[in-house]
C-alpha cells in the first residue's frame, strides 16, 4: 500500500487540477481593436481613433477552480445547461457560436451597405444545421455544421421548403440529402422517426437555420476565427461603415462596444455585459455601446429581475467602481447619432 500511495496521490492531484466538470466559469476577456480584423477593399485611411469588440473569457471548471470559483465569484459558475443547449455537446456548441459569429458578419455587412448607400447581394446557401438529436434518424449521418443543399434532388433549399416536404412523407419512409461537409459534398440517406410528443409525425431530428452568403463589390475579410458569438455585430457595423466612408467616425476616440446586430439595425441583447464592461474599463477606452434592450412583458413576468443589457452595464460600473462612459443604443443610427455629435477629441 505504502508503494501505491505516491502514484495514486500524483494522481488524485492530477484530476483535482484538470479533471473537466460539466461546469463552466466566465471571466473578462478583451477589448480587441477591430481595423487588423475587418478589412474593407480600398477602405479609407488614416483614422486616429479605435473601435474595439469586447469579449469575455469561457473556460471548463476544474475541482480546484470550481472551489475557488465558488468562493470568490459564483454568480460567473455556470452549469453545462445554462451555457449550452440541451441537445447540444461541445462540439455543437462551438460549431453554433461560430456560426452566430458567421451571422453577425453578414448583418453587418449588410447594416453598413445599406447605411452607406453601396451595392450587396444576398445569396442563398442552403440550411445550416446547428445540432443533431441523439438516436435521432439524423444521429451518425448528419453532424453539426453540415449544410443542406438539396432535398431528392431539388435545390429549392428552405427552413419551409423542408418542414412541407417532410409533412408529405410518413414515419418509415426515406429521404435523399445533398450536404456539403467540409468544402466536400455528400449524398446521404435519411429514413424518417418520430418525436415523443409527436409520434406520428415525421421528423429527421436536427436544428437548422437558413445559411446565407453576402456579395459586395468592394470585398470585406474578417480575421476573427477564435472569436464566437453574435455580440460583435454592433461594433462590426461601425469599422465596416468607418472602411467604406471618407472620414473617420471616431472622431480620435477609443471606442468600445458590444451588441448583436439585426438586419434592420437592431442592436439586441447579449451575455456577460457585466465582464465587457470590465474588459473595456481595463483598456481605459473613452466610452462604451451597450444594448438598451427592450424586454418583452411576457418574460418580464416570469423574470421580474431582469434588466436591460444597458442597466446591468450601470450597475457593474457603479458595484467596481470603473471609469468608463457607458453610452446605450437600440438601433445603429443611435450609434451614429452619438458619434456624429461628438466634438473631435483633442
């Protein structure tokens, strides 16, 4: 026993260290400037101000940081559940926070082309598929990030298209898919469940949503591979629109912001707006976007605490004590609005 008791104890060592729970802790991350990641075709120079996106920092729990998480901070100690969705593991759930990123890029580009007046074009991609059910009919042939292109043969490719036509089929039968996997594409074969709730319903037991691809005579390359999530999309907008237009919004200042960015312009609601704030007070920029967010009365009733992005933003600056200008912003022109009345910084 005395021969195995070092061994065992490096090893308990070990997994009390490293061992991954299904926990997850969230801290600050950074406030990155956005000109080395958006770049704009012939884009407009020599602006002496910053925009920066903010992120936070997402790591697994460990025994060891799972107890010292809960002890200093354990309202940024999060299980599995509430980071990830239910049929989602870590590979759906990376795949889907790259994907939210894709998305936001696209808004983006399609926000400021429409504010600055320049041509684009919409191009349909197929369906993306977010997650698959597992022992689905999908599970083992489908996987997360394939993306559909044909249903039997027609590239009539929908979120609609292919709820209609599997409502035309019966549990039991089969249906042909053509996915792109990777760049490569795949035919594969699919013979239809059901769903408990559901059983005489035809279903294929995936999460999917419309994937589209934007053209623009001036290109934009984005160098954010190790960046997920939608809530770039705000200061996305503003670099591209900064890119594309004589002048300099910025006016010399250091700006930092956060939002997810809808097509019409909407900026909507993201998570860990408290840590941002953190992340841009560190970097001592001139002020902050932050989300101002309409909360629906219907989940406002079952979430009486819940505030807006803008407030908790508030609220985190006056609880730490930071020096930042939070500035709050429910649609791009108040952004610009904000930005255009700005004196030039001396």
């Amino acid at each position: 026993m005395k021969r195995w008791a070092g061994p065992f104890g490096i090893l308990a060592a070990l997994l009390f260290l490293f061992y991954p729970l299904d926990y997850y802790i969230s801290k600050p991350g950074g406030a990155y400037e956005l000109s080395p990641i958006v770049e704009v075709e012939a884009k407009d120079r020599g602006d002496e101000g910053e925009l920066r996106l903010l992120t936070i920092a997402l790591s697994k729990a460990t025994p060891a940081t799972y107890i010292y998480q809960s002890w200093r901070d354990p309202e940024h100690l999060m299980k599995a559940n509430q980071i990830r969705r239910e049929d989602e593991d870590d590979e759906a759930y990376e795949v889907r926070q790259l994907k939210l990123m894709s998305n936001s890029q696209l808004n983006a580009i399609q926000v400021a082309y429409d504010k600055t007046g320049y041509p684009y074009e919409l191009v349909n991609n197929g369906l993306f598929i977010y997650s698959v059910v597992k022992e689905s009919p999908a599970d083992g042939i489908l996987k997360p990030g394939d993306r559909i292109q044909a249903i039997d043969g027609s590239t009539d490719v929908s979120e609609t298209a292919l709820q209609e036509f599997i409502l035309t089929k019966d549990v039991g039968d089969t249906i042909n898919l053509t996915i792109d996997r990777d760049g490569e594409k795949q035919q594969v074969t699919i013979t239809l469940g059901s769903i408990p709730e559901l059983p005489d319903r035809p279903a294929v037991g995936i999460s999917y949503q419309q994937d589209q691809e934007i053209t623009t005579e001036r290109e934009v390359v984005f160098q954010s591979e190790e960046i997920g999530g939608p809530s770039a999309g705000l200061m996305f907008t503003l670099e591209i629109m900064n890119q594309l237009v004589e002048g300099d919004l910025t006016k010399g200042y250091r700006i930092a912001g956060t939002g997810e960015i809808a097509g019409d312009g909407t900026v909507g609601r993201i998570g860990g707006i408290d840590l941002k704030v953190v992340a841009a007070a560190n970097e001592e920029v001139d002020f902050m976007f932050a989300p101002d967010d309409v909360i629906a009365a219907d989940i406002l009733e079952q979430n009486p605490d819940l505030q807006s992005n803008y407030q908790d933003a508030l609220d985190a600056k006056e609880e730490l004590g930071l020096d930042i200008e939070i500035v709050p912003v429910k649609t791009i022109d108040d952004a610009l609005d904000y930005l255009e009345k700005l004196p030039p910084k001396s």
